[in-house]
C-alpha cells in the first residue's frame, strides 16, 4: 500500500520533529513547512495530501488566516485540517478555528495517543474515499464502455435493417423487372410470331405448283424467324443489364433508320391486312433512347395501330422537334377511341380493354409497359383520337445535340 501524505505546519522545527516521531509509520509520508506562506506554496504544486496538521500561533500569517487561503482553492477543500496549540487559548479561539474550517483540535504539549488514532482515522477516510474514488471512476468507465457498446449494437442494427431494406428494395426491383422482361416477351414477340404462324400455315395449304407464293412465304418466314431470334438475345441482354442495373442505356439514335428497323419487323402483320406503313421522319433528327426501350415502344404503339385499323389503311410514322425533346407520332386511319378509353388508357391500374369494329382486343398491358419507359426517358404521352376517324399517338423523347448541327 501505498503511504499518504500528511501536511505538517509549525515554526517551530523541534514540534515538527516531535510530530513525525510520534505519527512515524511505513504508510505515512511526511511535507514539512514552518510558516503558512510556505505551506500555501507547497500546496500550488502539490494537492493530494490526506491531512494538514496546522499550528495555529505563526508569525506574519497564523493558523486561521493561512486555512482561509487553503479553503479558498477549491480543489484543497476537501482536505481536513487538525489545528494544533498551546493549553492557554480560550474556548472563543477553538471555535474560531473550527469556523475557518478545522474539523478537530489538538492541545499543546500533544496526548501521543490521541494524536496518533485522530490522525489514523483521517487517514483510513482518506484512503476509503481514495477507493470509492477508484470504484467510481472504474464505474464511469463501465458505463462509457457499455454506452459504447450499445451504440454499436445499434449502428450494427440500424446497418443491418439498411442492408435489408436495400435487400428488399433489390427484390422488388427484380421483380418488377421480370414482370417487364415477360411483358415485352408477349408484346414484342407476340406480334412476329402471329406472322410466322400464319405465313407457316398459308404455306402448309399452298399447292406445291405454285411455286412463286411458296418462295414469298418462305422469305417471309425466314425474315421473321430472323428478327425473332434477334429480338430474343436482345432481351436476353436486356434481362441481364437489368440485373447489373445498367438496362437503361441512352445512345445517339438517328430517328428514321430506328424506325425502318422497327416497322420491318411489323411488315408481316400489316400485310396480311394489306396496311401500309409509311415512315416520313426526317433525316436530320437525332434522339438520345435507350435503342431496346425505343424499339419496344415503337413497335408496341404501331402494333396497336395496325390492330386496330381495317383493311387497306395506313400507318404513318412522323416527327418534330418540341424544344429539347423530339415528339414522334403514330398516325392510324383506324377505328379511333373515346374520350373515355383515352382517359384510361394510362390511368387505369389494371390494363384496360379495347375492342374495335373490327373485333380487334387488345390487353392494354403494352401500353402500361409503354408509359414506362417513355417515363424514363423523361418524356410524356398524348393521345389524339376520333371515333371511325383514326389516332394519333404522340411521345417524346430527348433530342440529341447531333440534331442541332445537322
């Protein structure tokens, strides 16, 4: 065990002497002063004494005064004060020490025993409060630590919870995805297959002497077979940058050579009702889209036109520049729509059903899958149409800077 240290203030160096004697153990360690100034000077430097054994007659600064400078540093105030004198002071001037902050009193000459269990006691204070002082400060430790603790539990929960949200999120992402992947699938490949299957079906019925409507539908069918084949490794792709989160993918597209490529596809099904398609987009215009998502919406919307138009019609393809976007029109000598179907064309949660004169159906979920991706691009869809008089469907796309210097 450490010892503790005690205080010893007298001007008389033979009294100081006499005190270390008497209170001479292992676990003290004595400071000695023989004057208040030099004692308050002591305890600048130094302030973990245990006890202050004070004389109360000094010169220049007494007892009194020099524990009214000590009391008066709050970091000393805690230290106790034994004042020590001689056996003429009056009971006035032991209650005058206790008022400057003494906690006992000691006659001069000093009883050996007395002196040595009332500086036993404070020092057994001193070091229990040492102790309390230790379990304290350990138990603000704990506390710390355990505060730490939590807060790291719960940054490793509110982490966790994050993870699963964006888990979540992945998932519904997905499986939003693969309900767009098996939407483009019915409407983009629906539509060629229709052909293939009714070309295949003309051939298995044509006589084998006529050769020439043998040899067209055999063009027919490999053409189509083609551009089915090659629409389905561009999902197959697109299913896979949809996954890797890159499926939208805007490039430079020169309008007019995008919309050759997606009416040829659809050349099949308008000649079986001998409608024509007609593509009057310009040169000059260029737009930045996603090439599959054009393609989709393109075909998706000229689709509908040719369903819904009867035999003999036409179907145009036109655009024009709308300040920075580029608006594209799919015109249709076809049935037209009310007000009410074109109100709830794009407001309905579920695809709405349209029936023509010409017995023609159609789910609307291509048009749902349409509002889509014209929404990512930033652009927005209008409907032009009257009954027994055709429709105009209208969406835009950003315009690409080659358009302004072409």
């Amino acid at each position: 065990m450490d010892p503790v240290k005690i205080l010893l203030v007298d001007d008389n160096v033979d009294n100081l002497m006499s005190m270390q004697v008497v209170l001479e153990k292992d676990e003290y360690a004595f400071v000695t002063a023989t004057s208040g100034r030099e004692a308050l000077s002591i305890l600048l430097k130094e302030e973990d004494f245990s006890l202050i054994l004070l004389d109360i007659r000094m010169p220049i600064m007494d007892g009194y005064e020099t524990a009214e400078v000590i009391y008066q540093r709050d970091k000393l105030r805690n230290i106790p004060i034994i004042f020590i004198s001689g056996q003429d002071d009056e009971e006035a001037a032991i209650f005058k020490g206790y008022q400057a902050g003494a906690v006992d009193y000691i006659r001069k000459p000093f009883n050996t025993q007395i002196l040595r269990s009332k500086v036993a006691i404070f020092v057994e204070l001193y070091r229990k409060n040492q102790i309390l002082k230790t379990q304290e400060e350990k138990l603000t430790r704990i506390n710390g630590d355990l505060r730490k603790l939590n807060q790291e539990l719960e940054d490793r929960v509110k982490d966790r919870t994050k993870e699963l949200e964006n888990l979540n999120h992945e998932l519904t992402d997905l499986n939003i995805s693969k309900d767009k992947f098996l939407s483009v699938i019915s409407h983009d490949l629906r539509n060629p297959l229709t052909a293939l299957l009714a070309s295949s079906d003309r051939l298995k019925k044509s006589k084998v002497e006529n050769v020439e409507e043998v040899q067209h539908l055999a063009t027919i069918i490999h053409r189509t077979s083609n551009k089915i084949l090659e629409q389905l490794n561009e999902l197959v792709n697109w299913a896979k940058n949809q996954r890797e989160k890159t499926a939208f993918n805007p490039v430079s597209i020169q309008l007019r050579t995008g919309i050759d490529i997606s009416l040829e596809i659809l050349k099949p099904n308008a000649s079986q009702k001998d409608v024509k398609l007609e593509n009057n987009i310009p040169e000059n215009i260029f737009v930045k889209a996603d090439v599959f998502m054009l393609r989709s919406i393109l075909q998706n919307v000229a689709m509908n036109a040719i369903k819904y138009t009867p035999e003999g019609g036409i179907v145009t393809v036109s655009a024009s520049f709308s300040d920075n976007m580029v608006e594209i029109c799919v015109m249709d000598t076809g049935i037209g729509m009310s007000k009410e179907v074109q109100q709830s064309l794009f407001t309905s949660v579920s695809p709405v059903s349209v029936t023509g004169t010409n017995n023609e159906q159609g789910s609307g979920l291509g048009l749902l899958l349409v509002r889509d991706f014209v929404a990512q691009h930033g652009g927005s869809i209008q409907i032009e149409s009257e009954l027994d008089k055709g429709t105009c469907f209208k969406f835009t796309v950003p315009a690409d800077s080659v358009a302004e210097t072409a």
